[in-house]
C-alpha cells in the first residue's frame, strides 16, 4: 500500500497540524540576522572571513603547506590530512572558538527572535552555525510560546547536553534528569567526507533532524551553501526530505542573496514539482509572513489571506518580550 497522500487527505486528515515545518540554518542566516555586528559591533564572519579573524597564525600555516587551492574550507580540509600540522590546526581552532564564545547577542529584536516565534514546538530548527545566537534568542523567549526545537549540526559554542539524556542546555547547566553537568559536543570543522556519527551528541541531533524531514510538509534553508567539503550533509538532509510521503506536494523555500537561477540549480533535487519559493530577504518569507503559532497550514496549498492580522499577533507577543520597538 503507497504510503502517498492526495492534497485533499493532507487538508482533512485530523492530524494536519501536526506535520513538522524544518528550517535549515547556515552561516548567511548569521550574517543576515546580525548585518551590523554583535550587541557589541563584532562582525559574524562567513568561512572566509576566518583568516582574518586568525591572524598571522594562519597566513603562515598556509604558506607552510602551500595547498595550492584557495578558500578557508578548502585549504582547511587540506591542511587537516597532514598530520605534522596537527598543533598548529589546534591553535588555529581555539583561536575560532573563542571569537564565537565572545559574541554576544543585541538587546534588541533580531531576526532570530521572529524565527524561533514564528515557528512551533512541533517544528525544528538545525544550525550548521558555530555562533551561540540561535540557543540565546531561544532561551530569551522560551516563556513566551511553545518554541520549536533546536539542533546543532555541526556544534555550537554555546550548546551543552548530557550524554545519556536529550536536553536542551548551556556549558553551564547540569542535567536536570540525572544531574550531571552538561557537556559541550565537539565543534566540526572543514574536512572532507565529515563523518556525523563520530560524535555521539551531533549524531543524535543528525538523527532527530532526520526524524522530522521523513514528516514534514515545509522546508526552508535560510543562508546554507551546502559547501563541497560538506557533500555528505547536503546528501543526509535530501536522504531524510525524499522520505516524507508529503514530498510530491511539499513547499521548498529558499533565503539567500545568491543568484537565483544558481540557486534553482544548486536545491533542484529539493524541489518537488516546482513547488518552491525564493527570496533574498527573510521578511519577505513565509515565517515572517505568515507566523505559525496561530497558523493554519492551509496558506500554502490555497491563499494567503489575512497574514496581517498574524504578523500584529506576532509582534504583540514579541513587544511584551522586549517592550521596545520593533525593527521593520
């Protein structure tokens, strides 16, 4: 028996609501939300910013091996197959995480706020990001509304967990299960062929990002290249995507100041049917649009009515937080 369904079971089906919305976070997201820098005007580097965020420590690592390829990923991943490098590479990754650790998020609204409001409990966000601004603008508002859940894919310097139990925490914090303190998983650097099952805590979160694409209706990748030496994440969230038996009339979107036509052919495998959207603006998106906490799935198979009212609902939820204006 086809476990396929026709858009009409999809809209009666008593369990509707429920289907998951994944979100996919990559380092143009970071750099979209957080333009001006952070609360303290740090920029948010893209990889190729890396270099010089590291100094002279890299600069003379690469003329040392001389990789002969340029861009931080690259050389970076070349770099790693030589052994004899090893302390040098170790440096060169402190240097990163302490940039991140030090950045800290506006006291102000951002665009990470309206991401974690305007989504469900039910819904999942997975960041590929380092920085700690997705978990901050997650625990400021986790009193608000029923957020969804958060997943890093590739660590994130400000996100602890426990080794026996799924909790959601910061280096800090003990587990409130088995009271044991929460421990940071590794941070994943370029390399080729990356192997997401090496570290348990990634692979759990790999594994419960997977989990949700096999049930979701609403795909957004908001500011992830899928860059070449991370071939094998682009592969595991199109394996997990192929999955849901809501494919055929599922709803891509795309947030991403690339060229769009680049960006068609680059997620072509994603998109069924060409039922997809892009944009180079988070507002001008679907979560922005159309909030999901009182949101009826039904806007993106028939109109797209009343999203007014949704977005004043939304911003008089985040007002309360803030009590200050609002940007935009």
């Amino acid at each position: 028996m086809s476990n396929i369904v026709t858009k009409e079971e999809l809209i009666n089906s008593p369990s509707f609501s429920s289907i998951p919305h994944v979100v996919i976070l990559g380092a143009g997201a970071s750099k979209a939300a957080f333009s001006n820098g952070d609360k303290n005007g740090k920029s948010i580097p893209l990889q190729d910013d890396l270099p010089k965020i590291i100094g002279e420590d890299w600069s003379e690592l690469v003329k040392k091996v001389c990789p002969g390829i340029v861009g931080f990923e690259n050389q970076f991943s070349i770099i790693r197959k030589k052994s004899i490098f090893s302390d040098e590479l170790l440096k060169v990754e402190k240097t990163i995480e302490e940039y991140f650790e030090n950045l800290e998020i506006p006291d102000y609204p951002t665009i990470y706020d309206y991401l974690v409001l305007g989504l469900r409990g039910k819904d999942v966000i997975a960041s590929f990001n380092w920085d700690p601004f997705l978990i901050l603008a997650h625990r400021r508002n986790r009193e608000i509304a029923d957020l969804p859940d958060i997943r890093f894919l590739h660590g994130c310097v400000a996100y602890a967990t426990c080794h026996n139990h799924d909790v959601l925490g910061i280096p800090s914090e003990i587990c409130p299960v088995c009271d044991e303190a929460l421990i940071r998983s590794q941070l994943i650097f370029p390399e080729e062929d990356k192997d997401y099952t090496k570290d348990k805590l990634i692979h759990r979160d790999w594994q419960k990002v997977s989990n949700r694409l096999e049930k979701a209706f609403h795909l957004t990748i908001f500011g992830y290249s899928g860059p070449a030496t991370d071939f094998n994440a682009k592969k595991l969230i199109l394996d997990g995507w192929k999955k849901t038996p809501l494919y055929d009339f599922s709803h891509v979107e795309i947030i991403d100041i690339s060229d769009e036509d680049n960006l068609r052919v680059y997620w072509e495998d994603f998109f069924p049917f060409y039922h997809d959207m892009i944009t180079n603006d988070f507002w001008d998106s679907t979560i922005a649009l159309y909030p999901a906490e009182r949101l009826n799935i039904n806007y993106l198979l028939h109109s797209r009515e009343n999203h007014q009212n949704h977005m004043a609902h939304f911003i008089l939820i985040h007002y309360r937080n803030f009590k200050i204006g609002l940007p935009r």
